[in-house]
C-alpha cells in the first residue's frame, strides 16, 4: 500500500492510462435517470470517529440515505482511482485502515498519480461529486478559519473549493473548534450563500446555535430547492450553498460541559504544538475524551440530521422539472 509521506510520482503508471473518477454502477445508473443521490465524505469516516465505531456509522449514514428513496454516494480514492459510491469492502476499508490519508481538494492529482489511498475531506468530496454531475452532500462540519487565524493563517481549504464548486452542503454549522464569526465573514468575502434551516441562527455543531445570526432562512427542503434553482437560473459564478442545520436543542452538548472542555483541548493543542492538518482530528479525539463521550453523540446526532436532510433535498430537487 502507498502510504508514504512524500512520494515520487511513477512514470510506469500514467494517469491517462487508468480512469481518474470511478462512479460505482449503482450511483452512474441513478445519475443518468436523474434520481436522487447523496454525497457523503470519508474523512469523517477515517479521521474524525473513532473505531469501531466509525464503520457501524458509515453504513448507518448510507441507511439513512437509501431510507429517504436516496442513493448514497460516499467519496474516497483507492489505490489511485477517485471513487463515487463505495461497495461494502471499500466503505468498510475506509473505516478500518488506520494508514489512510487525509485529502483535500489539492491532493487528489499527487494521491492520484502515485497509485496512493485516502479519506476525502469536504473540498475533496465537493470536487469529485460535484465532477460525477451530484448536487447534494450532506455531512457534519465544515472546516473554515482556525483561532489564531493572524499568527498561522490556517483556514480550511473547504471554503475556497465551496466558492468554486455549485453543489449543496448540508452541515451543522462549523466546529465550534474554529473561529466561528471569522468563518462566517470568509463566506461572505467567498461569495458562498448560507441558509439556516428553520433558523435564523447559525448553528454551532455541538450547539444547536453559535451565537451568530445568518441572512437567510429555509423552512423546508422545498425552500432550498428552489434557491438552488434560482442559483442555475442566474448562471455566472459557480459557487455552493450551505444549509446549515442545527442539531435539535435536546440532542446538543451541554452549552457549560462544551465551553469548558473546548478551552482545555486548545490549550492542549498549544501545548503539545499540534497545527496544519493534525489539529481537527487532535482537537475531536480530545473532546470525545473529556466529555467521556457526550461530544460524540452530539456529533452523531448532527451528522445523522444533516444526512436525512441531505435526502430530502435530494429528492425534492430530482422532482425539478426539467
Ligand atoms: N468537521 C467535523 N468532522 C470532520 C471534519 C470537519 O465535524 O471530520 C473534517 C472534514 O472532512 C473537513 C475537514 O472537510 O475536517 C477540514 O480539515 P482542514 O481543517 O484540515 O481543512
Ligand atoms: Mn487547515
């Protein structure tokens, strides 16, 4: 398996010789009769859950999908092929190789090219979807600006993607791990429009609400299907749109519990000098721990929210007459 850090790029298997995206049989079949399919990301999967856990939610996640009249999609490369819609030996690959890397948008021609495995993240994920010809992911969070954004300037690539990429997110908000309010300013700098569902309040993953107002609201999945109609009637810029939808108020982490333990778990990053693409998963696995497993079911608790709406839009935007 190709796991190495840096690799050179083999000249013996040229990427033109291999097909660079994969869609499975079951997704291809689904998009040429435009029925409804869901993207969903692996980094999640691999990076962000722990194990065993993280497979048993994998496939509840594409459960939840096929319950809502949904195909799901999971995206992730194997052994060099960009993969729409996983078998079961992939999804649960995915869960179960501890040497899987993390890919971003801008890792997937390397990962490609050098035969390489890894999860995708939501820039990757948008990407490959987007390029398969899906409209809708649902997932849990979005990367965005990180604390501390003026010494390190470290802000996910998944907002720079979104500003490019014309597909829906459904997400709970961002964690609230990052610098929330900078974020929501990115976006808006980005071009990237932003609905709460049945909110006017911009959710805060763990939290059912960040604090933070949002513009728009959306009160059903019909709502969103038409502001991603009327987003292809004016054509020009590609850019996504993030439904933002909170996890129900009974469901969240106790607001104390979560800004109590969050400010440990930055201090802990601080200390042990965590940065770049280590401290999302850092900062998760420290939550989970200190909230001995709270934080955890409120991140299940979105991400299986996020993931049935993700359907329901779906579904409502095959119905679009054409
Ligand atoms: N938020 C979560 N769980 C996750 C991530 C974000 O609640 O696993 C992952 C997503 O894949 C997201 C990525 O795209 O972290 C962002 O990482 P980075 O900050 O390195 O861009
Ligand atoms: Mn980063």
């Amino acid at each position: 398996m190709t796991t190495e850090r840096s690799v050179p790029l083999p000249t013996a298997r040229p990427i033109a010789h291999s097909p660079a995206l994969a869609l499975s049989e079951e997704v291809a079949e689904a998009l040429a009769r435009r029925a409804p399919v869901v993207a969903l990301e692996s980094t999640i999967i691999s990076h962000g859950l722990p194990r065993p856990r993280n497979l048993q939610v994998a496939r509840e996640l594409e459960r939840i999908v096929r319950d809502a009249g949904a195909v799901p999609a999971t995206v992730a490369v194997l052994d060099g092929v960009a993969r729409v819609g996983l078998g079961k030996d992939q999804v649960e690959r995915i869960a179960e190789d501890p040497s899987l890397r993390k890919l971003g948008f801008r890792d997937l021609a390397p990962a490609l090219a050098a035969g390489a495995s890894g999860a995708t993240t939501v820039s990757g994920t948008a990407f490959l979807a987007a390029r398969a010809g899906i409209r809708v992911f649902g997932t849990g969070g979005l990367g965005g600006v990180h604390r501390g954004w003026v010494s390190v300037q470290d802000e996910s690539a998944d907002l720079g993607l979104l500003a490019r990429t014309r597909i829906t997110v459904v997400c709970a908000g961002v964690k609230s791990i990052l610098d929330v309010p900078a974020t929501l300013q990115r976006l808006e700098t980005l071009g990237v429009g932003v609905l709460g569902y049945g909110t006017d309040r911009f959710p805060g993953f763990y939290l059912t609400d960040s604090g933070e107002p949002v513009d728009w609201t959306a009160g059903d999945p019909e709502q969103v299907a038409a502001v991603m109609a009327a987003q292809d009637a004016l054509g020009g810029h590609d850019s996504a749109l993030i439904v933002a939808n909170p996890v129900p108020r009974e469901l969240q982490l106790d607001p104390a519990l979560h800004d109590r333990v969050l400010a440990d778990a930055l201090a802990a990053a601080d200390r042990d000098g965590v940065s770049g693409q280590a401290i999302t998963p850092f900062l998760l696995a420290y939550l989970t721990e200190h909230t001995r497993g709270a934080s955890l079911e409120a991140n299940l608790a979105a991400v299986r929210g996020n993931v049935a709406l993700a359907a329901e839009i779906a579904v409502r935007w095959s119905q679009r007459p054409s």
